[in-house]
C-alpha cells in the first residue's frame, strides 16, 4: 500500500486529490489518503444541495460547501474531524462491503482504546448508538474509492448549525435529534492519547493500518509537480464549480419522497400533457454509474403507471439504487 502526503485543509483540492489517485495516477496497489478539511460540508453525489445546508448560515460563517462524487448523505467537516480514503482496483466485490474497508480503522481505534467502535447500519462506525463516522463509495472504470470521516474532536454545534436533516432521516433511526446522535471518539481514546491533536491522532492511526512505529518505514508516493497541475484544473472542473456543487434543480410540479432501507430517495418532475418533460433524482443512496442515465431513460415517458414500470424495467436497478426493487421505484415515482 502507498500512502499520500497531505498537509492541504482546503476540501476543493482534497477531493480533487482523491479524484486524481482514483482516475488517473498509473498504480495498481492500494492507496491511503488523509485530509483534514477547514470547516466545509461535503454533500453526497445525488443530494439537492439547498436542501441538505442552512443556506445562510453557511455563507455567515464561510463554510465551504462542496460536492462529492461518491452517494451518502451530506457531513460537515471542521479541523477536529479526520478523513480517510482507500484508493483501490474494483475487484467487483467490495463495493457496498463497508465492513472490509472499515476494519482496518475499527482495528486502529481497539488498540488505542476505543474497544466499542464498531460498523453498524449501512454504513456507519458507532460507540454504542452514537455515530462517529460515516463512510461512502465510488467506482468507475476498473478503480474505487472507500472513504470516511472520523470525528476525533469536532464542533458538534456547528454540525448542528450547519446542516439540515430531515425528520424523516431522525425518525427513522430512533433518535430525538442529530446532537443525541453523534459523538467524537477522542474522550474514548485511553489515557495516553488525550493530549493528542488531530495531526498526531492522523499519524498514530497510519502507523496501525501500516503495522510500523515511524514513518521511515510507511511507503510513501509524493505528489509531482505534473500530479499538482491536474489536481488544480480537477478542482477547476469540478469542486471549485458552483453548477457540480449546488448544480440546477428543474422547475418541477410533482414531488416524490420515500425512504427505504437503502437511503432516501427523492424524484422532482415536471409534468405536462401527461408527459414527464424533466425529472431530476436525490438521495443518500449508494449507487453505481451516473443517475443521469436513469432522468435521460425517463424524460418523456408518460406519466401512468405501466408506462413508467416498462421504462423502469430496463434499468438496472440495483446497480444505481443499491437494493429496491422495480415496484419500489415505480410507487415512489407515481
């Protein structure tokens, strides 16, 4: 496994790294990345942005708000949390494995104390019923990501400030409010590592995944100058982009909500003469490929019920919704 370098807190060129060591950098053996963000909330692939932030709050306090290209749910980040990623070959089998991907960081969190970690749900780490990170996919053309967050000492009021979160969301995991629900790991670390920050808590868990005591021994790639230039115009096209990060919502007049095992799923229509002229699809949902495929195969079918079933049977779902069924997606859209 290589391990990258990164002292950058800025996420518009952190998930442009990520992007670059996934699609383009020419190794085939794993890589480890470590970012630590300045206050941002990351929003999920297919979440409706307005949706998932308190709008002015964010601008108030100049939170950067930035898209991911991996599905899951939106997460705010502040110098206390510690982001991880594992950059990998598809094998075909890992995706939605989250317990394979985790385990390496379960394990560092046991041998520092933190013997209650565990992955619970989808795809959460936990102390008990308390969440303290989440964790999302990507893949495309033979390569992966797994990564997560891993609050160590955040701002849990300002994941409070930050963030909407739907009712629904709450509800249905048995919880009162997002404050009752999350917490940072570090007052669980044993004794010896209170004093840690976040930089030295980053160092201790890379020297448990690599099984050394210093860094002489971790293989390390250090980014090129010609790796840095396409990270920038990655950050260009993409997490510098105010169209990628909040992106257009369609006018709509029809507005379908469900929440199913996999995530929430959202569909906005326009509808006219009887023709669904526009859709657009949001959720937290994990998914592979575009869900752009999915809008384009509906755009201009008739909205009853068959027509919408014929074309919803020729989409692979379980390859862009995770685990729904035909007739789940034929109720939530009629």
């Amino acid at each position: 496994m290589l391990f990258v370098q990164n002292e950058n807190n800025d996420p518009r060129i952190n998930l442009a790294i990520e992007t670059y060591l996934m699609k383009e950098l020419p190794v085939d053996e794993p890589i480890l990345l470590f970012y630590i963000n300045e206050p941002s909330i990351i929003i999920g692939r297919n979440q409706n942005t307005i949706e998932e932030i308190n709008k002015e709050y964010v601008e108030e306090k100049g939170i950067h708000v930035v898209r991911r290209l991996s599905g899951g749910g939106a997460v705010y980040h502040d110098f206390g949390n510690l982001n991880f990623s594992f950059i990998m070959p598809d094998d075909g089998e890992s995706f939605r494995d989250f317990a394979k991907v985790t385990q390496p960081i379960i394990d560092a969190l046991h041998d520092m104390g933190v013997t209650g970690a565990e992955l619970k749900g989808r795809n959460d780490l936990v102390i008990g019923d308390k969440k303290f990170s989440g964790n999302a996919m990507y893949a495309t053309n033979g390569r992966m990501f797994a990564h997560g967050t891993i609050m160590f000492d955040s701002d849990v009021n300002e994941v409070v400030n930050a963030l909407k979160v739907r009712k629904d969301k709450i509800e249905s995991k048995g919880i009162k409010s997002i404050r009752s629900r999350v917490t940072n790991i570090k007052p669980f670390l044993a004794d010896e590592y209170q004093d840690m920050s976040t930089t030295d808590f980053r160092q201790a868990i890379l020297f448990r995944i690599f099984g050394v005591d210093n860094m002489d021994d971790v293989k390390i790639y250090d980014l090129t100058e010609a790796d840095w230039k396409r990270i920038n115009e990655i950050s260009d096209q993409y997490y510098r982009n105010w169209d990628w990060n909040y992106g257009r919502s369609p006018e709509f007049d029809l507005v379908r909500r469900e929440r199913f095992v996999i995530g929430s799923v959202e569909a906005k229509m326009n509808v006219a003469g009887g023709v669904i002229n526009d859709i657009r699809i949001f959720g937290d949902f994990f998914g592979l490929g575009e869900i752009k495929d999915v809008e384009d195969l509906l755009r201009g079918t008739k909205y009853d019920k068959e027509s919408i079933r014929e074309a919803v049977e020729k989409i692979d779902i379980q390859k862009y919704f995770g685990g729904i069924q035909v007739d789940d997606l034929v109720q939530l859209l009629y």
